[in-house]
C-alpha cells in the first residue's frame, strides 16, 4: 500500500494556514467585466439577506451612480458617512477606515475595490484599506472589473486601445475567500447603456463608441471566465492538497522575470510573468542583477528596479536582489538552482554599434541557458526612450571629465612637441597611449574613449605628413592610428571594469564589517539608548543615512534615538504607529504612507515587534539601492535582537523590594 498520508511539515503548514484564516475576516468579491453588469446590484442584495440571517452589515463606500436601483437597495441598509478630505482646494470624500474599524461590524460593504484614494489618505489605494479590514477580522463584500488587475492591464489596452490606469495587484483576487462572477451578455449590457442605466445619456454615448462596444465588451467577458477559471482549479488544487487526494502531481513550470533599470520595459515583463504564470499554473520569481556598474547610473534609474522588485513582488512572486559581476551568469546560476524552466528577459532598444561592441546580455543568457526556454520582450516607449538619449547627451556634453581629458591631451601634446627630435612618431604614439589609461583610471570609460578619439586626431595633425592637416600620406599610419583606437578602447574597458570590480568588493567588504562590528558592539552593551546610539552611527556611516528609533512605552511609542536631531511630526507618529501595529515596513518609497518623510521598519524578533527604526536617506534623491536595503534589514534584526536581550537582562537584573 502506497503511503499517501502528507508529510508533519505539510500538516504544520495546513494547522498554521487554518488559525491564519480563522483569525481574519473573509473577502468575497464580486467580479465583472464591465461597469453597468450588476455587481453592485448583486452585492447589496447578498447584503440583505445576510440581514435578514441575523448578521451586521454596514455600508462603507457605495456608489449608486444614479442608478434608482441601486438606490432603492441602499435602503434599510446602514450607511458609514464618508470621510471629508481636502485637495488642491476640493473636498473630496473616502471611505472612513477609522470609523469603520471602531464600528467592527460582521460584514461592511466597499464598491469599487482598485479606487486610487484621494493623496493624504493613510493608504494609497482602497484595496489596502480592504485588508486592514479583514486583519481586524471583518469580513468584506467589494466589487472589481477584470480589466483593473495588474496582469490583465496590457490584454486590456491592446483590445480597447485604452489604457487603465487604476489597477490592483493579482494577489488580491488571488487571496479572495469567494468569487462571485456578475455576468451580462453583452446585447443586454449594451441595451442597458442605450436606455441610460448606466451612465447619462450623453456619457453613454461616448463610452459605447470608445470602451464599451461590442467587440470589446466580448472580449472582456471572455478574460474574465477565464480568470475565474483559474481561481477555481487553484482551490481544487488547494482541496487536493490538504486533504491528501490522489492525483496527477507533475512537475510545474517555474519562470524567472529579469528585471533592469527601464520602468517601461519591467512593467512589461512582470505583467507577462505573472499571465504566463496564471496560465501554466506556474511559480515565478523576479530577479534584479546589481553589477559593479550599478554605482555610475542615473538614480532614477536605481531606484527604477526597486519599485520593480515591489510590483512584482505583489503581483505574486517571489523577488530576489543578488549582485555578480556578469549579469548573463548570474540569471542563469539563479534559474539553475531555483529550477527554473522558462526565463522571460527584456531587450531594450539600443544602437547595433553598442551591441558588437560591448555585447549583448540577451544573448549571452541565451547562449548559457541553453536548456531553458527564453521568452525575450523588446518594447520601450519612445518618450523614454528618449529622456534617456537626452541624459546622455547631457552627460557627453556637460561632463567635467572631458575637460580634464582635453586638458591632458594639450599636455601630452606639449610634451612630445618638445621631445619629438629625440623620438620617431610611433613612439611618440606611446604617449597619448599612458593618456588614455591616465584618463579611464582617473575619470572613466567615456572619458578615456573620448581621449583616444582626439589623440589620434590631435597626433595626426601635428605629428603625421602633411602636417597641419587630417590626411594621411603613408598607410602605415592609418594602421598605427586604427590599432591605437582599438587598444585605448580595450585598455580603457579592462582598466574600468578592475576599478568597478575592486570598489564593488570594497563595498560589500564594507558592508560585511559593518555587520561584524555592529554585532561586536552591540554584544557588551546593556543600556538600551546606547545600543541605538551604535546602531544609528553605523547606519550614518555606513550607508549614509539618519535613523531614529520608536519603542513602546505605555500605549504609544517613544522617540528613544533620532540622529541629527531628526524630528518626527504627527504624520510620521502615525507611520511609525502603524508598522508597529501592522508589522510591515511602510513610509517613503512605499505604497503605504508613501507621503512620509522616512521608511519605517519593525523591529522584529521571533517572540513579536519591539519597535520601529525609521530610515531617511542623506542623497539628495533620497534613494536607497538594494544593497543598501538588505544592509539596513540586516541591522533592524540585530537592533531587535538587542533589545530583547537587553529588555530580558534588566528584568532579571531589577531590584526586588522587600515588604
């Protein structure tokens, strides 16, 4: 008899996934592929008969659009009033998480679940507003279109020729407890928008003729059964498994998004890596390859894979910063070990000269991921495109280093004027030679192509018969001058790659004492203010940063450290407050709180968060690069840690009074 029975690692997870959800509430959605189907209709009459079973609902957010309908619904049902907020001179209304929380209603109604909330609001989208509901162990009835989920965005436009721009992540859907499909064929939704049911007569009009026509409202239909689809075989799959019943259990797909420093280009990417991973049913990770160049780009364009890494990583995958000196081999050492079938990478639009030249990672990946399969996507929008042709051009033109080449040539140049009696021209050659290795050690591969470039032309004015002018007598010289070129640039190449090599290892060796002394320092250290004190001058010196730090005393948190007599308003109060409650890191560069002036990570040690650690960044973009970011996590777990330690030692250490 075969043993089918899941192995205790499988049945601790099923044990930890079912007190998981026993502690939250539920989310139903109610999903349709087109505004006018009747998903509000539906969900407000599930809402009625749940009161008449006995159970609380309220009404968070509901927007009727006129429909007498659904209006006629909203009766009987009771209605949170919305939370007044001012913008650029408007007040506008949201939904009131605050209130909603302190009614702790069954069951609370939210319409429109991918609404962008108005800036100010203490999440940037309702979808987050959403699942703080449901961690406070409501349930929640929302209402979503097929065509505001992340992985759907590009099938979307591609079809309508209308890009959606509030979008949620897939992630959401994925974690919804039901799915409800509202479905409508589409003569009987176009009837309904003609007779004016679901917009004003003049907004119907427009919409059929531009979003909401047939073919498009077919099309849509048919993604979103498709979807719904998919979610059903993902709970029979997840049926399956916690009750151990047989079945065909073959190896799954697994697929690797590469991503790189173009937002255009990584939104592509994910978005095609998480559809194909729906559609294979597949695992999928996003991996971001920080190279010893990383340092020389723009920071824009830094931070361009962070907010990749997040996107992808609530889209559903698994993310994943390493760093390595050839990107190529590093994709390909990380799909090895992650066994992984499909790699899915960006070609990004670049002159043919460069490619032959500095090659190609597409085809090296290619070349040594021989036994995957590589889906390569090119697409860059133009207007990117061409702001980075624009930074370059500003880059070659404005750049310092130039003038320094200019002015190192000039000084070759008076030299070998001087000693050119002594010396004949290819060895006077030499010289310009040590100038461009001078000028890419000093100033950089740009800098060293340009210096070869007028070398030759300076060397062949004023050194080369006929004198006083660029032609060239003697074919000798024209090779002398070609493998001149040829050896500059790859002198110049191999000279800047050493020097980025060695400061990358600079930097992480850095980085690894960084961590070394920290734990060294923090180890004699019973004083909690002290402690921070360490840890906030490694965090200055190290990765150039101010930090304060928030423990709980009492029912609120404390300022204990701040670095720089950094100080914290009400708004960075509530930040920090609510990483604390919540447990995720929040702040600046997030999507929670992204209007703060810090980021803000928990404390964290296996026994619960001791408190908060608020980063804000010295650079003037205020960017923190991924290296950087595992730095900081790093030194928020040994901070933790040492607080506990600390905390535990005091306790056993405090005086005992005697009656």
């Amino acid at each position: 008899m075969s043993n089918e029975r899941p192995s205790p690692d499988e049945l601790l997870r099923q044990v930890e996934e079912e007190e998981k959800k026993q502690s939250r509430g539920k989310l139903k959605i109610f999903l349709g592929y087109s505004a006018g189907v009747g998903k509000t209709y539906s969900m407000l009459e599930d809402a009625h008969y749940r009161i008449k079973q006995g159970m609380d609902v309220v009404v968070a957010s509901v927007e009727p659009h006129g429909r007498k309908e659904t209006e006629r619904l909203l009766e009987g049902l009771e209605c949170m009033p919305l939370k007044t907020i001012e913008y650029r001179g408007i007040v506008l209304k949201e939904l009131d998480l605050d209130a909603v929380l302190a009614r702790n209603p069954q069951i609370v109604l939210v319409d429109e679940l991918a609404h962008t909330n108005v800036p100010g609001s203490r999440n940037a989208k309702r979808y987050q507003d959403v699942q703080e509901l449901i961690g406070a162990g409501i349930d929640v009835y929302a209402t979503l279109n097929i065509q505001h989920l992340d992985s759907m965005n590009d099938r979307v436009t591609q079809i309508t020729k209308i890009r959606v721009r509030e979008t949620i992540p897939d992630s959401v859907l994925d974690e919804a407890d039901e799915i409800e499909i509202v479905d409508l064929p589409p003569e009987e939704l176009m009837q309904r928008f003609r007779e004016g049911k679901v917009y004003i007569p003049s907004q119907a009009a427009m919409a059929i003729e531009n979003f909401f026509n047939e073919g498009n409202l077919i099309a849509l239909r048919e993604m979103t059964l498709r979807r719904a689809a998919e979610r059903v075989d993902e709970q029979m799959l997840e049926y399956m498994r916690s009750r151990s019943i047989p079945g065909p259990w073959p190896a799954g797909e697994t697929l690797l998004v590469c991503i790189g420093n173009s937002s255009a280009l990584n939104e592509k990417l994910i978005r095609n890596g998480r559809r194909l991973a729906d559609e294979l049913n597949a695992e999928w990770y996003a991996l971001y390859v920080e190279t010893p160049a990383h340092d020389r780009l723009f920071p824009e364009d830094r931070m361009q894979a962070v907010r990749a890494l997040e996107i992808a990583a609530k889209m559903g995958a698994k993310t994943s910063s390493v760093f390595g000196v050839s990107i190529a081999e590093e994709v390909v050492r990380f799909a090895r070990k992650n066994n992984v079938t499909r790699i899915i990478v960006g070609k990004p639009v670049r002159p043919r000269w460069r490619e032959l030249i500095f090659g190609s990672v597409v085809n090296q990946i290619v070349f040594l991921g021989s036994s995957m399969d590589i889906l390569i996507i090119s697409d860059v929008g133009k207007e990117e495109l061409g702001k980075k042709r624009e930074r370059k051009t500003v880059e070659w033109l404005a750049g310092s280093q130039y003038l320094y080449g200019s002015g190192l040539v000039l000084a070759i140049t008076i030299l070998a004027y001087l000693i050119r009696p002594y010396l004949s021209p290819t060895n006077l050659v030499m010289l310009y030679l040590i100038g461009v290795v001078m000028s890419a050690i000093a100033w950089g591969l740009r800098s060293a192509i340009f210096t070869a470039a007028i070398s030759v032309l300076v060397f062949d004015f004023l050194f080369i018969p006929p004198y006083m002018s660029l032609r060239v007598s003697d074919t000798e010289y024209a090779i002398t001058f070609a493998a001149f070129l040829m050896v500059g640039v790859a002198i110049s190449l191999l000279v800047v790659r050493s020097r980025d090599y060695a400061s990358a290892a600079q930097r992480r060796g850095d980085y690894i004492s960084a961590l070394y002394e920290l734990s060294f320092d923090l180890a004699s250290v019973n004083d909690i203010k002290v402690a921070l004190e360490v840890v906030g001058g490694h965090i200055q010196t190290t990765c150039n940063c101010n930090s304060v730090f928030l423990l709980p005393r009492g029912d609120f948190l404390t300022t204990i450290y701040t670095s720089d007599k950094l100080e914290l308003d009400e708004k960075e109060i509530i930040a920090a407050s609510w990483t604390y409650h919540n447990g995720t890191t929040m702040g600046r560069g997030t999507d929670t709180l992204s209007s703060a002036a810090l980021k803000y990570y928990p404390l964290r040690t296996p026994n619960g968060i001791v408190g908060v650690m608020g980063i804000r960044s010295k650079e003037r973009e205020g960017v923190i690069n991924p290296e950087q970011e595992r730095l900081i996590e790093a030194f928020a777990s040994q901070t933790a840690l040492a607080i506990e330690r600390i905390e535990l030692w005091e306790q056993i250490h405090k005086p005992i009074s005697h009656p």
